[in-house]
C-alpha cells in the first residue's frame, strides 16, 4: 500500500486531542496540555506528544504506531481516513514496513525484567534505562523481551522477540534490519555486536560514561544495519567490532572491515570468552576486570595525509657560512660542478680530494688542517684511474675513503 508524500505529511499535522477524542479515550485538560489517563505519564497538545516517564515524543504517525500497535501505512490511514494505493511502477514495493507491527505491550514488564537481570544477570541500572525508551519490553502474549530497534526520527521499524523461557527468538514480520537495536550517542565511537543481550552485558562491563557514545546490534553477522548506521551518523569515526570470539565471529568481522566505508578506524575486540553474555555471567571470578581477550587495532585505518612542519622566520637562527674555499665551495651545502666532456672536472675534483687531505691549497684557498673525505664515482675505476691521479696529486691516501660496492651496491 502506498501514500504519497503530501498524504504523510497530512497524517503528521493530525490533531492528536481530537484523534484520542475520536477513539474515545479519556484526556485530561492540564494548562495547554492534555494528560491521557490510559498512560498518566504522556500528554499531547496539537500534534505533538510527549511520554514524560521516557524523556521521548513525536509526532502523530509514530504515536499510532507505538501506542495503537499499527504499521506505518495503517497510522497513516487512521489518522487521514484515507486509502493508499498501489505503489507506482517505478517505486519499490514499500511491503515491509507496511507489514511492520510492534506486537502489542504486556501491562508491565516482571517477565522479561526477570529475564534479563536474573537469567542473563544484566544490571538493573542497564535494563531500566532501556525498558524506560521502550526499546525493550515485554509482549503480552507470549511474555518475550522484545528489542526495539527505531530510525532517526525515532518510529520503530524493527523488532526482535526472545524468549524468556527456551531458545525461541524470532524478528517480528516486516522488521527492517537496517534500523537494529541501538542507542545513538553524541561521541565519534561505535561498538558493534551480534545481539542485543551481548549489547546490554558489555554496557554492564564497561559503564563509565557509557551513554556518551554509540553502540549497535546487527541481528546477526550481517552488515545491513552498520552500514545504515554509518550512513546516518556523520559523528563516528571508530568502529569497534565486539562480535563473538568464534571462527564465525572472525570472519564476520574481518568481511565487515571489507565493506566499512573509506575514512572510518576499523578495531577488533574479542571477548575473554565465546560472547559478552558469558563474560558477564562469569563477572565475579574476573577479579582483575580484563573482560577483553584480545584487541585487534587497525583492521582498517583512514588515509594518513602527508604533512609538512612550517615555522616562521622569526624561530630561525642566524648563522656564518663556514667556507672551504670562498667564494666557491661552502662547508655544509651542495656544490655542482658543471663543465662538458674533458674540460677537467674529474682532474679538479681529485685535486681538491688531495688539497683537503694533505693541508693543501688551490689557487685563492685558505690553509686548513688535513681532514677526511669521501670520494664517490660511478664511471672509473677505482685501481686502475683513481688510485693513480690521487697519488699523481700528492693526496693522503689514508684519508681518501670510498664506499666498497663489492658485497652491496649503491641504489637511488
């Protein structure tokens, strides 16, 4: 079923004081507001609703759908009285949200609660926080936890039911997997983890500060919901993978650092046992608080841009230009000597070789103590054409020193 933009958009400006009234649900006037007796915490004004118990509110279609149990499509037609249609040929089929339906609530949450803090021994702190959201409660049939994972705007768009007793789990019918289990912080760092019972026990290993960062449960091993995450959340920078500590754990996260955009810092963390649960459940006897077997850093890292160190002018100090032979050669910096083919340059070089090693002077050069040098050419040989015109120039062999290419040449 299909509406168009301008049809939502009339769904969202619904009066939600004469929706309720409509439905014959009790309200109560207080100052601007109206407090609906059914949930005493929760008021309405215009189309707006805010449920204070919960710190959250929205707008009209995602208060039908929370409240009323209705898909997307329904609240819309709920609150406009009108049908959609079907989709246009080129559009696709928007069938999974439309059949997309929280099931409906328990009148408290003892079951589940019990669940999740005596069974899975997760904090109380941890648990409340989240049963407060709504992004956990329990059903009423079947008395499941059920994990709610919403979009940006904050309408749910998936849910995953896990039994409180036995094995059962199952994502509820037209659940979108791109909008998982989460909680959405303002830091740069997202951890990453098969389920949301993992999820909540890492929150109970590492609490300090937890809320200001972000952390997601992919229903699996699938990269579905990191990417959409990723996609709508321009703050994070790292992504932890806490996936379990199995072969299929490893290699889902090294195929989710494949697939993790260009620009993001990939790490790995491996629990100290098979998944973040069992640490938990053996909390007590890890009396030196190392939950992590292993952190594996830089699966994947962003380009390193190449930068250069600038000062200013002001920093630099002024020095003398020691000379060799002034005004030609300067000690410390580069001197070409340039001339084309037999005009001397190898003659000139050798002469100076010598000067400097005997104490010598050339023409207009200062006297200066002998010292060292290091003579390097890749054209002649060093037995049969240096060796000979440096003894032809008088020059102090033992301080003549070349590089002996014979075991490792030289190379640019």
């Amino acid at each position: 079923m299909y509406y168009t933009q301008e049809q939502i958009d009339r769904a969202n400006q619904a009066d939600l004081v004469l929706f309720l009234q409509s439905q014959g649900e009790p309200l109560e006037r207080a100052g601007q507001e109206y407090r609906w007796k059914r949930h005493d915490s929760l008021t309405v004004r215009g189309n707006k609703w805010y449920r204070h118990s919960q710190s959250k509110g929205g707008g009209p279609i995602d208060f039908v759908m929370e409240f009323f149990g209705k898909s997307f499509t329904e609240a819309v037609e709920l609150l406009t009285g009108e049908k959609g249609a079907a989709p246009p040929p080129d559009r696709p089929s928007s069938a999974p949200l439309s059949d997309f339906r929280l099931p409906p609530r328990s009148p408290d949450n003892r079951t589940a609660r019990n669940y999740l803090t005596a069974a899975r021994r997760i904090d109380e702190d941890v648990t409340g926080f989240f049963f407060a959201r709504g992004d956990i409660y329990e059903d009423a049939a079947h008395h499941n936890a059920v994990f709610v994972g919403r979009d940006e705007d904050g309408i749910p768009r998936y849910a995953h039911s896990k039994g409180t007793a036995g094995n059962f789990r199952l994502d509820v019918k037209g659940s979108d997997k791109a909008f998982n289990f989460c909680y959405r912080g303002e830091g740069d760092r997202l951890f990453v983890f098969e389920a949301p019972v993992d999820l909540l026990s890492f929150l109970c290993l590492f609490k300090k500060a937890w809320q200001k960062q972000s952390y997601l449960s992919l229903g699996g091993v699938g990269e579905k919901a990191l990417l959409r995450f990723l996609s709508d959340r321009p703050n994070i920078k790292t992504v932890y993978l806490c996936l379990d500590s199995d072969q299929a754990g490893n290699d889902a996260c090294s195929r989710l650092a494949e697939l993790v955009p260009e620009g993001y810092t990939v790490h790995r963390l491996v629990p100290l046992f098979k998944d973040w649960n069992e640490v938990l459940q053996h909390r007590a006897e890890i009396t030196d608080g190392k939950y992590i077997r292993e952190a594996v850093y830089g699966l994947k890292e962003p380009p390193q841009e190449e930068t250069v160190e600038i000062i200013r002018m002001s920093e630099v100090d002024t020095q003398t230009v020691e000379w060799l032979w002034e005004p030609y050669i300067p000690f410390g910096k580069v001197t070409i000597v340039q001339g084309n083919p037999g005009e001397g340059k190898t003659t000139f070089a050798l002469r100076l070789a010598a000067a400097c090693t005997t104490g010598g002077t050339l023409p207009g050069m200062k006297p200066l103590p002998p010292f060292q040098v290091i003579y390097q050419t890749a054209e002649d040989g060093l037995g049969d054409t240096v060796k000979p015109r440096l003894i032809e120039a008088e020059a102090d062999l033992d301080r003549v020193l070349v590089i002996d290419e014979a075991k490792r040449e030289l190379t640019l």
